[in-house]
C-alpha cells in the first residue's frame, strides 16, 4: 500500500483535489439555491389574484424539481445531463469538470431546498410577528431575523450534505471525471493490486469526510458564540463578566 | 414622548387632525375563524394619553380585538380608523404598524440578535435612520426601561422580566402613537411581574397612549383611566377605574371581578 501512495501520490493528490472542489463549489452553490428556493416558497401567499397564480406555478416548477432530482440517482442525472447536452450540441461534449460542478451543484440544491424551507418553517412565528409589528415586510424579517436563525439551525444538515457529497462525487466517474475514484480505477489497471488500492482510497476518503465533520462541528460551536456578556456600567469598575445559565423558555 | 399627527398614509402631506378625533377608532369591528364568531360588533376609541385595560376572562377574544388593531388580523366586518382614516384594507399593514406599536406575552425578541441591535432593527429598516442614530435611539429607550447595561446581551441570556423590558424599548425606539400591550406579564415569574408594570406605569406617566390586555387588576386600577370589560366577543361594560371597580353595572362584570 505503502509503494502504491509512494508511486502515485500525485495522481491521488489530483483526485482528491478535484473531488474537494467539486465537493465544496457542489455544497456552496447547491446551498444557495436551497436558500433561493426555501426563501420562495416561504413567501406567504399574495392577496393579488395574478400573482397567486404565478406564485403557485413556480411552487409546482420548483417541487417538481426538488422530487425529480431526489427521486433519481445522481449517476443517472450525470449521464443524461452530458450526454444530454452532447446530443443537443451535435456530439460536442460540455467540458468534464463544469459538468461534474453543474451536476452536484444542482442535486445538491434539491435537497437543500427542503433543508431551508424546513429550517425556515421550523422558526417560531413569534419571530416574524416581533418584526412585523415594527413594521418590517416580510423580506426584511427574513433576512434580518428568520433566515440567520434558520441558517444556525440548518447547519448539521448543510454538514451532512457536505460529507455525502465528498463521497457522492465518486459515481462522476461516469462521465469521466477525474475525481478520487477515477483516480484508483486507473492505479488498479496498471497495478492489478485492487484490495490494497481500495483500501488506501477507503481511507483517503475517510480522512477527508472525518477532517470536514470536526472542521464544522467547530463553526458551529463558533457560531453559537459564549454564553457570557458584559454588563456595562456596572459599579465595579472593570466591567464584569457575567456568566449565566442559559435559559430558554 | 409621542409626536403626534403626521398623516400616515398621504406621505408627509399635512392633513389637518380634527382635536376631537380619537387616535384609534374601532367601529363595529366583527372577527370570524370560519364559522367561530370570536368578536362581535365591537365599538370603542383610544384617546391621545389614553392608558385603557381591557379586561375579561380568557377565551373572550381580548387578543383578537389587539390584533384587529396593528392588522395583524383582517377584520370580517367593521372598520379601524386611525386619526379618522380608514386602514382596514391589509396592504396599507405595515404603514400602520410603524405607528402602532405591539408587546407580546412571549416578548418575541430577536433570538439572533443582541439586544441593542434589538432595538436598532426597526428604526434602521423602517425609519431609514443611520447606525449611529438608532443606536443612540435604541440608548435612550434601553434606559428608560433600566436595560441599557444590558446592550451585548441575547435574549436567551436575560431573565423574562429583563426580555420584557427590552421589547418595550424596541417598541418604544419607533416612537410609536400608541401601544398595545398583550397580556405583558402573564408569562413572567411572579417576581419580575413587578418590574414590568413600573415600566408601564412610566411610560403612563409620561402620556404614552396605551392599550393594555391585562389580568392585573391593581395595575388596570392605579394606572388606567378607561376600562373596558369583554367576554364573548362583546364589550360588557366599560367605564373609570373608579366606577367599574367599585360600582360595575352589569351582572356579569360583578361575576368577573370578584373572581378575580
Ligand atoms: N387564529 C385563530 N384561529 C382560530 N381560532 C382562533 C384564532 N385565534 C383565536 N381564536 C379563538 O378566538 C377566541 C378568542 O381568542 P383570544 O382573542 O385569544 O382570547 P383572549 O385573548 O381573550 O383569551 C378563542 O376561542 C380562540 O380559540
Ligand atoms: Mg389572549
């Protein structure tokens, strides 16, 4: 295993550098096309006849996207949206890697989608009559105050998105991609040592998803923020750090 | 405290404000959830400088009756008027709020927010004013509610009294015309019930107009000057402290008050 790493690190550094790219830019994008489409579908119902109508159309589009897309396997959608695209460009292929980012860019955002709405849903009314009753519209109340809290929440899921994708990139391999699998399938055609080779890139993988999940564990904890504040003013000169329990009602 | 009769829907044109007109005028007011009839035919006014209670037992649509008031329910029937003009129709929602302010029973501060920032959200998104304006506002406002050392605080980290304070100042930092309390304290400890009706009874003071859902009756009787009691969906009675404490006409405001 060891002579393998030795012989062909370079080829895995590649692998592993396409599938985090594909892996981070998949996330981030897929992300905020969850946000778009949670943000959309959240927006409460016009009172205008039109405009329901064509707020209802785009709920039935956007729907109809997030199930197709989590309905079919992210192997099957990278082969018909490249050989899709090829049949409509007269057999000229779109480039591998914008393929593999569009695929996992937009796989990903269907289940982000529901991820948003589910985390915007998930915020107590409470917090939009706290601000509409300052007189706030609806979109300033969303991304003032419900969308901070919801992104808060939504975070292990966004992780867990994360994680799936870094090992999800691994069937772009179908469309030629050179991602870490690709990169293995190659090492055991010219090694025939299948066992150590997958063993090792078992492990690469591992090392990867394990590194990211403690890397957003600590962002969240980061974001939570301490449980203290100072109270200013206060008598006692240097201002004294208060620490309190936290208490949620 | 108030500053009062800017027209709220003619952009800044001045109108002129009969001195006799109430600044809240409900007429006739009915609310229906499908076929549950909650108000029925509701008439009363808000003064400017009026503190008016509304009391009664639970169930009896107090909360609806606010809520008709900042539109945060559309009325079935009847009309609001606010400085004599007629707001009834939903779109003109958030107009009126930046006018009429609202404190909750559950606070609803900003979780993700401090609390100077609380405050400073609706007059740097509403009022368009600068950073340092609305936190100067938002100063002003934490320290007449006795908050304003609790500036970098969340919310989760204050006591229910203290959260209930802040929400007064965020409501206050939109120098509102008039304030409708909903039952501000029935979610509190019983020690810290205290705090927030002197709050209250400063702001009362100082001729702030409120409008107060409330169970305590001490408060409803050394603060207000009008008192209304509700049950079913319609106003019983209403009246002085002095007259609906101590000589309540109706059978059924006897019953109540001697509940409670
Ligand atoms: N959104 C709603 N949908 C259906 N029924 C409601 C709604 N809000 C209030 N009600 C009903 O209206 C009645 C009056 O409620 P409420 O105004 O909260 O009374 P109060 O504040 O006096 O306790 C209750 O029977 C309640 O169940
Ligand atoms: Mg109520």
């Amino acid at each position: 295993m060891l002579e393998i790493l030795r012989e062909y690190y370079s080829d895995i550094l590649l692998g592993v550098g396409y599938t985090m790219l594909v892996a981070v830019i998949g996330t981030l994008a897929g992300l905020l096309i969850g946000i778009l489409i949670g943000v959309y579908r959240t927006i409460p119902n016009p009172k205008n006849k039109v405009a329901l109508v064509f707020k209802k159309a785009g709920d039935y589009l956007l729907s109809a996207y997030v199930e197709v897309f989590r309905g079919t396997p992210m192997m099957v959608q990278a082969m018909v949206i490249f050989w899709g695209f090829a049949l409509l460009n007269d057999g000229k292929t779109l480039d591998v890697t914008v393929s593999g980012l569009v695929i996992v860019s937009v796989n990903t955002g269907a289940y982000m989608a529901e991820i948003v709405r589910g985390g915007i849903i998930s915020i107590d009314k409470g917090q939009f009559e706290g601000a509409h009753a300052l007189g706030l519209t609806h979109a300033q109340t969303m991304f003032n105050v419900v969308l901070p809290q919801a992104m808060r929440n939504i975070l292990p899921s966004v992780s867990n998105e994360f994680v799936i994708n870094i090992k999800d990139t691994s069937v772009l391999n179908v469309i030629g991609f050179t991602e870490l699998f690709f990169v293995a399938k190659d090492i055991v055609t010219q090694t025939y040592k299948t066992f150590q080779t997958y063993l090792l890139v078992a492990m690469v993988y591992f090392v990867l998803t394990f590194g990211i999940s403690m890397i957003l564990r600590l962002v969240e904890r980061k974001m939570d923020g301490g449980k203290n504040y100072k109270i200013l003013g206060s008598q006692n000169p240097d201002a004294e750090t208060f620490a309190r329990e936290v208490k949620h009602d | 405290m108030t500053e009062n009769s800017t027209p709220y829907l003619q952009n800044g044109a001045v109108t002129a404000t009969n001195a006799d007109e109430p600044l809240v005028r409900v007429e006739h007011l009915g609310k229906s959830f499908g076929d549950h009839i909650v108000l029925k035919d509701i008439d009363f006014s808000v003064r400017q400088g009026d503190v008016t209670c509304i009391i009664g037992p639970s169930g009896s649509g107090k909360s609806t009756l606010l809520r008709c008031i900042n539109l945060f329910e559309q009325p079935t029937s009847g009309r609001i008027l606010f400085h004599g003009e007629n707001v009834t129709a939903a779109r003109k929602a958030n107009l009126l709020r930046r006018r009429v302010g609202m404190v909750f029973q559950s606070f609803n501060l900003f979780n993700n927010l401090n609390v100077l920032h609380n405050c400073t959200l609706g007059p740097r998104k509403v009022l368009k004013l600068k950073r340092a304006e609305a936190e100067a506002l938002a100063l002003k406002y934490l320290r007449v509610v006795g908050m304003d050392a609790f500036v970098n605080a969340k919310p989760r980290q204050l006591s229910g009294g203290q959260k209930q304070r802040v929400a007064i100042a965020r409501a206050l930092c939109m120098n509102p015309e008039v304030l409708l309390f909903d039952e501000p304290t029935s979610a509190l400890d019983p020690e810290m019930v205290g705090e927030v009706l002197a709050t209250m009874k400063t702001l009362a003071e100082q001729g702030l107009t409120m409008l107060v859902v409330t169970h305590e009756m001490g408060f409803a009787r050394d603060v207000a000057n009008h008192v209304v009691f509700m049950d079913g969906g319609v106003i019983v009675e209403e009246g002085s402290p002095e007259q609906m404490f101590t000589s309540p006409r109706q059978e059924r405001t006897k019953a109540f008050l001697s509940r409670s």
